[in-house]
C-alpha cells in the first residue's frame, strides 16, 4: 500500500532535523468570497493546514543547503492555480538567484479546473523557471508522489537531473477516472505505476520516503562537486607482455570485472539512473552519477554481463550515453565512458533503430563535449560500439584491453576467408594496449597482475584510482585536440 504523506511530514522527514525556512508568502488574490470557489478553498485550508497547494524554502539535506517545492495533495489535489505557480516559480527563481539545488516533490492532479485556462498555462511558465535553473548549471531533483498526473507530470515533475518516485506510486499523463469516464473502459492496469514506470527508462528509481534523503544526498554529492583542480601524474606504463590473443582471450573471460565491479569496489555515492528518461532502456549499457575518491563524475559503461546475458548495444543504449553526454554538458561534470563490448547488436530492429545513426551521433557529442573527458578501455573494444565512446581529452587502457574494428574472427574471414587466422590478425591490426600506447592512442596503463579476472577486487580499485588521477587538473581540451590523437604521424 502507497504511504501517502503530507508535505509538512515529507520535509519533517528529509531535511536535517526535520528543520526548514519557508519562503511563502500569502496568496495575493483570492475569489470572491461568496463564491463557490471560495468554498472550495476555505475547506482545502482547513483540511490540509496550508494556504496553497504548495510548500517552498529552504533546508539542510545531510549539511548541504537545498531548496524545495513540495505539494500538498490535501489541498485541492494539489491542483496548480495562478497563485499555486505564482509560489513556485518565485522559490525556483530564488533558488537559482542564490546557488541552491533544488528538490522538487509533486502530488498533484494537474491543473487547477476552477481557474480554468489562465491556470493550464502557468506550466510553461514554471518550465521556464526550472530550465533556467538548470542552464545556471543548478541539479534540479525531482521526487514524484503518489498521484502525480496531468500538466504538473507533463512538465516540472519530469525536468529532473535525477527523478525517482515513491513506491507505487500512480504516475501519469491522464488520470486513470478521467481515462475511464472519457474513453468507457478501465485504463491498462499496471502502466501508471512507478516500478513500472522505471522498468521502461522513464524514472530512474524508486525510493521509499525514509531512503529519500540518502539518494538525494548521495546524488548532489556528485552533481556538485568538482575534481581537484591540481593535475596528479597518470599511472605508469608499464610494458604490456604477451600476444595481443592473450589479451583477447583473457578479456573475454566470464569471470573478468566490468563496469559494476568497479563501482563497487572502487567508486563512492554511485546513483544508478535508469534509461533515456523517454521510455527506453538497455542493459548492455549503465548511467550512473558517480565519485572516484575526490573526483566526481557522470559515468557511461558498457556492461559486459548485461551485453553477454542477452542484452548486446543497440540503438537505446546509444541514446542512453547521450542522456549522460548530455548531463555532464549542463552541470559541466566530468564525463568517464568505461569500453567494454563484443560489439553492437546485428538485427533488423537495431538497423530500423537507427543504430548507425545514434554511433554517429555519440561520437560527435562526446567530440563537441565541453565538459572534461575520460575513457577508460577496460576490456574488449569492437566495432563501432567501443568507437563511439572513445574519444576524450583522456584514455587509459587496461593491459588486456583491446580496440579494433571487427572480433579479430571477422577481420580474418574478411582477409584470410577463414577464422582461423584471428590471433596473426589481431596482432597484425595492432589491437592490444602496448600498440595503443605506443601509436598515441591511448595515454596510460592500467595494469593487470597478470590478469584483472584473478584479482578483480585489487584491479578495480587500481582503475578507481587510475580514473581519479586522470580526472584531476582535467580540464576540456575541444574537437581539434580529441581527433588530433587519431591523425597518422601525431
């Protein structure tokens, strides 16, 4: 069953101390008081304790000063009128006025239907604060309430850096009684739900009240903070040796650490998000807010559990890394994009997805990036999925990592017509790290001793490492810099 709580109890709950400084002020107009109108609202005072729909101020979130705009739904289903966007976007201007992130926590129902259209359209007004906002660079957190529908969904409530929502919550563009007395049937059941909701890439999580406070803290611990400024020397190289099958074979190992195992052993307040946020998301492919020792970043990786599991980099995925190109771009984070892939998928879907389309598209955000980058080559390297990914101010390579155009199979049936000849071709290619480090592709090693699968924990937290001097004194270097490592002789 949804906990349903009140914005007084939601602030009591999530801010320190359960301390906060409104910055309402009374509602400037009011209906006549013969009204019914009026009625209606003397009873939403009454009932819920508030003069208006919505709660805004100030507080501390585990000592960090954050602003808020939370809803009463007690008070008119937290229907937004004239005065209700009146407050909001004065404590959304103030917040951006003063620095502040801001935490936004509807339910609602939409728009308020006594004021008609000349309430309907103050939702592009409060879009229009909320995106000033966030252009000053500010994290905007949003935390949907059960309900939350109509307008206040169908624009602040899905403006989130980072969105979550409570357990299940309903969460929708058109009220399920609303659907029905218009269309003479139920709504799908299931659909307007969060966890469903965050199953399809449109929240990133759901988050029961008493855990709010910790997400939200641990995700604005990144959003804003900034590497040291002091450049810190980049890991050694130490001589790759072996054949560049050996490395190939070993990064193929099902036991070798990926993405996650190095945000677990090597990364602190990591905050998964979920998907593109426009309804698609994809396994092979994580997004996650995330802090290597003092450097915080926006991280794109490609999970190799999830690609080999079933889940191989389509077109969706591709859409993800650019939600976190994106991020990193407004909040002029630093960006990781972690390589590790066989290669995208081959399937008619992805073709008529755009699959081509959307590695283009990645390569020329992360080119144009202009906020710093790093990439860390962490296992196999294929095809045009590891390319789009690839470019930053900064590389480091894993010594079994490895980059090519093709699984060294598909190179030698294409020369040799025969697979057999993968090893002599890879070599050949000049795939393994020694030959990335040497042509200047690459900047430094991150060793392995003498594989990354039989010490996953130790290498993770060498990488971990490796990223965070690589992050420090980073700053953009811009297009021209980011290719000129690619041309021949540089």
């Amino acid at each position: 069953m949804t906990e349903r709580v009140g914005a007084r109890d939601l602030l009591c709950r999530v801010l320190d101390e359960g301390a906060w400084t409104s910055w309402d002020a009374p509602p400037a107009e009011a209906p006549p008081p013969s009204s019914a109108y009026a009625r209606d609202l003397a009873a939403a005072r009454e009932r819920s304790g508030c003069d208006e729909a919505v709660l805004t101020g100030e507080g501390r979130l585990r000592g960090r000063r954050v602003a808020f705009v939370v809803s009463e739904f007690r008070f008119l289903a937290g229907s937004i009128g004239l005065a209700t966007a009146d407050r909001i976007v004065a404590a959304v201007e103030r917040a951006t006025a003063e620095g502040l992130p801001l935490l936004a926590a509807p339910s609602s129902g939409g728009t308020r239907m006594q004021e008609g259209t000349a309430a309907f359209v103050q939702m592009a007004r409060i879009t229009a604060a909320v995106m000033a906002h966030r252009a000053a660079g500010l994290p905007y957190l949003v935390y949907l309430r059960h309900p939350t529908t109509g307008g206040v969904f169908a624009s602040w409530g899905s403006l989130g850096h980072v969105t979550a929502a409570e357990p299940g919550a309903l969460i929708g563009f058109l009220g399920p009684r609303v659907y029905e007395g218009l269309y003479g049937e139920a709504f799908p059941p299931g659909v307007q739900v969060a966890e469903n909701l965050a199953a399809k890439g449109l929240l990133d999580a759901v988050v029961a009240i008493d855990d709010l406070a910790g997400v939200a803290s641990a995700a604005l611990d990144v959003l804003c903070g900034r590497p040291p400024s002091a450049p810190s020397p980049l890991p050694g190289s130490v001589p790759p040796e072996g054949t560049a099958w050996d490395s190939i074979e070993r990064s193929r190992r099902p036991d070798r650490p990926g993405v996650r195992e190095l945000l677990r052993h090597g990364a602190a307040d990591v905050t998964p998000l979920s998907g593109t946020g426009q309804g698609e998301a994809e396994p092979g492919l994580l997004l996650a807010l995330a802090r290597f020792g003092a450097a915080p970043c926006v991280l794109v990786g490609q999970d190799r559990r999830g690609q080999r599991g079933g889940h191989p980099l389509g077109p969706a995925g591709l859409r993800v890394a650019r939600r976190g190109m994106r991020l990193a771009a407004e909040l002029g984070l630093p960006l990781v994009t972690v390589v590790d892939t066989p290669g995208a998928v081959l399937s008619a879907d992805a073709e008529e997805g755009g699959l081509a389309g959307e590695i283009a598209r990645c390569l020329a955000d992360l080119i144009t990036l202009p906020a710093p980058t790093l990439c860390l080559l962490l296992g196999e390297g294929t095809g045009g999925a590891a390319l789009a990914l690839l470019p930053a101010d900064r590389v480091l390579v894993a010594r079994h990592a490895w980059l090519s155009p093709l699984p060294p199979e598909g190179a030698s049936l294409i020369v040799h017509r025969t697979a057999a000849r993968a090893g002599e071709m890879a070599e050949e290619q000049g795939v393994r790290s020694a030959d990335l480090l040497r042509g200047g592709l690459a900047d430094a090693l991150v060793d392995e001793r003498p594989d990354a699968a039989d010490e996953p924990e130790a290498f993770c937290r060498r990488a971990a490492a490796a990223v965070e001097r690589g992050l420090s004194g980073l700053a953009p270097t811009g297009p021209a810099a980011r290719q000129a490592r690619y041309r021949r002789g540089s």
